[in-house]
C-alpha cells in the first residue's frame, strides 16, 4: 500500500488525540473524572475548568467507521433489538460498549462519571444518552439548547439555557468533580478558544482564494477535529489552529491546492459546497472520487456542526455562562431550515463555487429531513444546479460505490456543460 | 343522538382528510380562523384562547396517494411528513392560517422549516417544549414560549388574549381530557363495550371538531356504552404502544381486535390526554398550563426521562393500570422517538414477565394479513400460556 500524504497538522492533531486516549485509558488510576457528551453544544472549556476529560461517542462512532469496525458494532446492536431504522452513531455506540469499550486507539475506553446530553441540534442525542444510562448506571445531567425554529434566538432562550448551566450543569460537575466552579479558570480557556476560533475562521476562509489551499470537507473535517471535541480552550489546541494556520496560508501564498491521500490538489477544476455529513466507513474511497475529477470542497456545512464561528461568533470571556449558551444554539444543526439554506447560498456566493453537493445520510434526520427541499431552494435563490447523493454514517451497507460515483461525474459534466468548470 | 349516529359523525370527520369540515365551521361566522397543529403536544388552550380553532394534522393515512410529498423526503423517511405536504400541496389547507410544530422528532423540526419557506405569507412556529421538568427553568420557559404564541395567534385572529378568555380554554380542555380518560377507564374496565376502532374515530374527530362540539359527543356516546353493554368476548388484553405520531390506518387498529386482542391502553393522539390532570383555573393561566406541563405530562418518547428508572418501570406501570396481558409495540416505520425507545420500554417489559411483539407499520400500509397473523398468535399464546 503507498504511504498516504499528510499534512503536519495532522501529525500534531494525531499526536493530540493519541495523549487524549492516553490520558483517558488511565483516567481510572489517575482518578480523573470523565464526562460523556456530544459533539454539538459541546461544553468543553466548562469540562475542563472542571478537570474532567471529556469522551465524545459521536467521535468514537465516527472513527469506528473510518477503522472498518463499525459494520460489527451495528449488527451487535441490531441483535440486541435496535432497529436498523435509527441511527447508526447510536447502534455502533451501544455494539462497542457491548463489544468491551475499545476506544478507537485500540485501548478501553473508562467508564462515564456523568452523562452530560447536551440536547442541541439533534432529536436522537437524548434517546442515545436515555439507551447509554441504562447500561452506565451513571449520573446524567441534561441541558436543553431551544432550537431555533424561528431564525433566532430570543432573550428567553438565552436565559433559559443560562439558568439550566448554572442550576443543572454546573452543579452536576461539582458533584462528579469535587472541585468548585471557578470562573476565572473558565474566562481563562475561553480566552484561548477565541484564539483558536480566529485561526480556524481564518483556515476556512483561505479557501475563498483560487486555488483553494484547503479541502473544507474532506479536509475540513480533520481541520475541526480538535475544537470540536476534547480541546477546545485548551493550550494545546490554541497552538494547533496556529500552526494550521500557517499551514494553509503558506500554501495559499505558494499557490498551492490540499494535500489529499494521493497528493497536493493543486489543479482544480470544480469548486464545490457540500451540504451534509461525510461517509466515515468509505472515506477514502469517496475523497478519491472527487480529487479524481480535480474537485475540491470550498465550503461545507457539516464543518459547522460543533460551532458557526464564520458568522462571526467567538466564545466572550466576559460573559461566560452566556457565551456558552450563545454558542450551542448557534451551532448548525440547531439553526433552521431556511437559516441552512442561506448559508449554504451564501457560500455559493463568497467561495465562487461551480456548484453545490447534498450528501444525505440516511442515520441522521437532523440533517437530512428538508434536505430535498433545502436543494431546490438554494437552486432558486442562485441559479445554480445542485447534486444529490445518499449514502450513511456509519453504515457500510449504504454506501454504493458506483452509484455514487455515477452521481458524480455526471454533475461534474452537467457543471461542464455549463461552462462553470474550469482548469488552472 | 345514538351511538351510531355519533360514530358515523366522527367517521366522516376522520376520513375528511382535506378539512372539508373546518372550511364549513369557519364560513358560518365571519372572522373565524384556524391554525393547524403538527403531532404530538401543541397546548391547545392557547389556541383556542387566541380566538382561533386548533385542528390537528394526522395526515392522509391510507386514503392519499402520495405523488408531490414523495419528491420531499428520502426514502428513509417517516410517511406523515409526505401525506402532509401532499395535502397542502392539493391545496387542502387553506382553511388555515397558522401552522404549528411542536418539538417532536427532527423530521417535524424541520417540516416547519420546509414549511416557511413553501407557504412564507402563513404564520409558522416551531415549539418547542420543555425538557426540563422544573418549574423555574423549563416551566417559566414554556410559560414565555406560549405567551408568545398567544400572542401571535391573537394578532392573527384579532383577539385580545385576555387572562377570562384563557381561563375558559382551559376549563373546557380540562372537561374534554376528563371525558377521553372516562372513555380510556370504560374501555380498560369493559373493552367489549368500547371498540378501539370506535374510539379511536371519535378522538381523531376531537383533533379538527371545535372542543365544545367534541365535548357534547363525548358524553353522549360514554352515556351510550353505559346504557348499551356488549357481550365480552375471550380475547387478550393489550396494551399497544408506539403510535403517538404517525398513526396506524383504522384497518390495523380493528386487525388487532379482531385478532383476538381488546387495546386496554395505547399512545394513539396522545396529544389530547398529555396533561394528565386538570390545569389549575387560579392564577395565570400561562402559569398553570405551565404548571401542568412539568408537573403533570404523561411519560413518553417525547420528553427526556430524569428518573434512571423510568423506561425501565413504564411498561410495567401501564400493563398494571390496564390490566393488560401483553404489549404491541407498533411503531411507525422510521420513526426516531418510538424506535429508539423501544429497547429500553422492552428491557422493562421482559424484565417484569411481560410478553410482547412487535411490528412496523406506515400510515399507508393496506395489508394486515401479517398484522392479523402476528396479534392472533400472540392472543393466542397468552391464553394459552400466559399464566404458565
């Protein structure tokens, strides 16, 4: 097998969540407490003003798929009477933990001390955290984010989520920790998360140059890696979105396109937004087919899902309680509808893209309900024909090569067709 | 009225997919509106209070042949959402003038945002209801959410939303809940006497009837039972749960009993009975129905369950009120809320010596001979075995 190329970043992201794993595989001896949550609305820097480590089981899903493991978590979890209608970040979760808890890294995961469902975005996360106490037996604290059906998010939601921090949460995590909250500490990491969130906003936006220096997909998903799991606030993730940074600037001043597994990128000859998350079980596979055809991704959406700091949003030390509630409700799948297509219009627009790619995942009705719609109606607003794929999280019996890639090459010669492709 | 009479009143309104009925209701006075609501929770008090009629959206069950929804939805998607566009879509929602849904899964969510940008000059609003059962967190904020609804609905209808005009809502929906749990309690002490099929029609002429109208029924046809007994048959008693939003066609629900089994209990529009006793008529009325909500809201997929044992103890608790010899699951294919419940209401079961089954269904589905097979076998082992 050839050696894949990679960036730097991701050799430091790699070593990153390597002493992550570490540390959680001896939270035990070491009596670090451990919280679980999710990904959208994470409460990071609050986790880790408290010392606790934080276990993400989206992202241990997610790797399990990108491992070729999931396929057999799902259908442990299918046999112990979980319907294959439900999402399938929720049956690789439960075919894991019945399986031994092996972490991604190939060592045990630790037991929770506390559940924190951080209800944001996605209906499915609190049946998932429901299904995980019944086998943790553990503590569970649940925080409501509103959804923001209506476009916006009203000063009752603020403070409905600011009560629920400081009455429901931060409790909880004084009891599992045995530390008092301590604000300062909390002012001091959202300090440094608004560093990190400059650096990532400034990564993404580099993309609007042509050639773009980054994949804002295939890419931008390792890009988010860090802040939206275990990370964010962190001195250490502060340094990575710097020298990611510098990364990508350095190849947008040298004129070059991402590294993808075969390679820099750096004749392109599509532009595109993708709408919805990737496949985790055929990543590769599904990168290649775009690098194949001198696609690259110039803006995604699935990139915002723990966070929408493009619209300018950063984490404001002054008011820490309040920032974390601005945060979660402003987090991607908790915005609506026709907020999602304006988005995605809009970077139709700022990233000059050719075109526009709807990957719906059959596990995840957050994303994909409204998705048929949310095409034609960014179709309306600009003008430009959108493509339509189907394929799942974690699932590998829904991912159908050929037809996918059919799916493909024929929207990258109707773009042709067009006249909207282009060569370097 | 006599029974017959009653229920052929509720059947017409059932099969009335197209709301026929509300555009007559509304054209016999000027200036009356009606706002349609999405399943499972919308507190109708506040609707009724704004001045204007709350009409529930069950859908085209199996009577709408589904062509223009299907363009909206994956095929791994529930089927209400399809029926429902398809009607609006024919036009068969005019008699409306808001829409409202309530936090009920994601594909409702997001339904009302397909839904503002379909129909932007209509009044839509996602609710969503608390999850946090406290009355100073998720009570106060499900108190600001109705006040801002009443509000909006008000400025629709042009009604002031005065504190009277709420207290009168919620004295009548109290009554109407009184009379669905009467109906509930008849059938559970005597199923022969209250068909699942005959009840079912009525409750879903409740969801688009004005409750005044619905009211008057009701007490007619439980006077009616009452005065009319039924010969008990030796069938299984059930409880079939699951079927909270998208519901099952009424040919399954009458499969089921004439399989074998008497429904003692089960989830169908439980929307109508969520509040499980009467909202205080002191006080603010946004308060008390506030009140009710973290106090006094039945146990479902719904709403987050804080007590560790609460799926665990639910099933049990439901067979024990209902005297129920077994459970149906019957959810609704692809449906998140029931599906992933499911393991958890089952471990209880199973734990407590429950039997069950379980199937899927679609609104559509037209077959029930599988149906009929399942539930008669499943009647059949529990009079065959169930005391073993």
């Amino acid at each position: 097998m050839p050696d894949v190329a990679k960036d730097r970043s991701m050799q430091l992201q790699k070593e990153m969540i390597g002493r992550h794993f570490d540390k959680l595989a001896r939270a035990r001896e070491q009596g670090r407490k451990v919280v679980y949550t999710f990904v959208p609305g994470n409460l990071t820097e609050l986790l880790l003003s408290f010392d606790v480590l934080p276990v993400l089981p989206e992202i241990n899903a997610l790797q399990s798929g990108m491992r070729g493991t999931s396929g057999r978590y799902i259908m442990e979890a299918e046999k112990a009477g979980h319907s294959e209608d439900v999402c399938t970040y929720v049956k690789c979760d439960i075919g894991m933990l019945r399986s031994g808890n092996i972490g991604p890294t190939g060592q045990p995961l630790p037991l929770p001390d506390l559940l924190l469902l951080s209800y944001t975005g996605c209906y499915t996360f609190m049946k998932w955290f429901e299904l995980l106490r019944e086998a943790y037996d553990c503590p569970t604290v649940f925080f409501h984010v509103p959804y923001q059906g209506q476009g916006v998010m009203t000063p009752q939601h603020r403070e409905y989520m600011v009560r629920q921090l400081r009455e429901q949460v931060i409790p909880a995590l004084e009891r599992v920790s045995g530390r008092r909250y301590d604000e300062d500490r909390l002012r001091a990491l959202l300090r440094q998360s608004r560093q990190a969130e400059d650096d990532l906003v400034a990564v993404f936006e580099a993309a609007k140059g042509v050639p773009s220096p980054l994949d804002a997909y295939f890419g931008g998903v390792y890009y988010v890696g860090p802040i939206f799991s275990a990370f964010r606030g962190s001195q250490e993730a502060a340094e990575y979105y710097r020298a990611l940074r510098e990364e990508v600037e350095d190849r947008a001043a040298r004129g070059l396109g991402p590294v993808t597994p075969e390679g820099p990128l750096n004749d392109q000859r599509y532009r595109l937004v993708v709408e919805g998350p990737p496949n985790w079980t055929h990543f590769r596979e599904f990168w290649k087919m775009f690098y194949d055809e001198k696609a690259v991704v110039v803006a995604s959406t699935y990139t915002k899902v723990g966070g929408t700091y493009d619209g300018g949003f950063r984490h404001d030390p002054d008011d820490p309680l309040g920032t974390l509630a601005d945060y979660c409700a402003g987090c991607y799948t908790n915005l609506s509808l026709p907020n999602r297509v304006e988005m995605i219009a809009r970077y139709l627009h700022d990233y000059k893209a050719d075109g526009f790619l709807i990957n719906s995942v059959k596990s995840c009705n957050s994303f994909s309900a409204g998705q048929l719609m949310i095409l034609r109606e960014v179709e309306r607003r600009t003008g430009v024909p959108g493509a339509f794929i189907e394929s799942d999280l974690v699932d590998p019996r829904y991912f159908s090569a050929a037809n996918i890639k059919n799916r493909l090459e024929s929207y990258f010669q109707m773009i042709d067709a067009r006249g909207a492709g282009r060569s370097q | 009225m006599n029974r017959s009479e009653i229920i052929d009143w509720a059947t017409e309104i059932y099969e009335d997919v197209g709301l026929s009925c509300v555009e007559r209701f509304l054209e016999q006075a000027p200036g009356r509106k009606a706002a349609g609501m999405l399943p499972v929770y919308v507190p109708r008090e506040v609707v009724h209070g704004a001045g204007m009629l709350p009409v529930g959206i069950w859908g085209g069950g199996d009577r709408l042949e589904i062509i223009k929804g299907d363009a909206f939805y994956q095929s791994y998607i529930c089927h209400l959402p399809r029926s429902v566009i398809e009607l609006a879509q024919a036009g068969r929602f005019g008699a409306l003038s808001a829409m409202l849904f309530p936090s009920t899964c994601d594909v409702i969510r997001n339904l009302s945002g397909i839904w503002s940008m379909l129909y932007p000059g209509l009044y839509v609003r996602y609710l969503d209801v608390p999850q946090v059962l406290e009355a100073e967190t998720g009570g106060r904020f499900w108190q600001q959410e109705m006040r801002d609804l009443a509000r909006d609905l008000g400025e629709l209808s042009g009604v002031a939303v005065t504190a009277d005009r709420m207290r009168r809502a919620i004295a009548l929906y109290n009554e109407a809940r009184r009379l669905v749990r009467a109906l509930y309690d008849q059938r559970r002490t005597t199923p022969w006497a209250v068909p699942s099929a005959e009840l079912y029609v009525l409750l879903r002429a409740g969801e688009v009837a004005p409750v005044e109208l619905f009211i008057g029924k009701m007490r007619a046809y439980l006077e009616a039972v009452t005065s009319s007994p039924m010969r008990p048959k030796d069938r299984a008693r059930v409880v079939v749960t699951g079927a909270f939003c998208e519901q099952p066609p009424l040919g399954l629900i009458k499969t089921i009993e004439r399989a074998g089994c008497y429904i003692v209990d089960d989830d169908f529009l439980l929307g109508n009975r969520f509040l499980t006793q009467d909202v205080s008529l002191e006080g603010d009325p946004f308060e008390a129905l506030a009140e009710a909500f973290v106090r006094h809201s039945v146990k479902c997929a719904l709403v987050f369950e804080a007590d560790p044992m609460g799926k665990k103890s639910l099933m049990k608790k439901r067979v024990e009120e209902s005297r129920a010899e077994g459970i149906i699951f019957a959810a609704p294919s692809f449906c998140d809320p029931a599906l992933l419940d499911q393991p958890m209401l089952k471990a209880g079961a199973d734990a407590a010596g429950i039997a069950s089954i379980a199937f899927r269904y679609a609104e559509n589905t037209g077959q029930f001979q599988q149906f009929r097979e399942q539930a008669g076998t499943f009647a059949d082992s529990i009079k065959l075995w169930g005391d073993a």
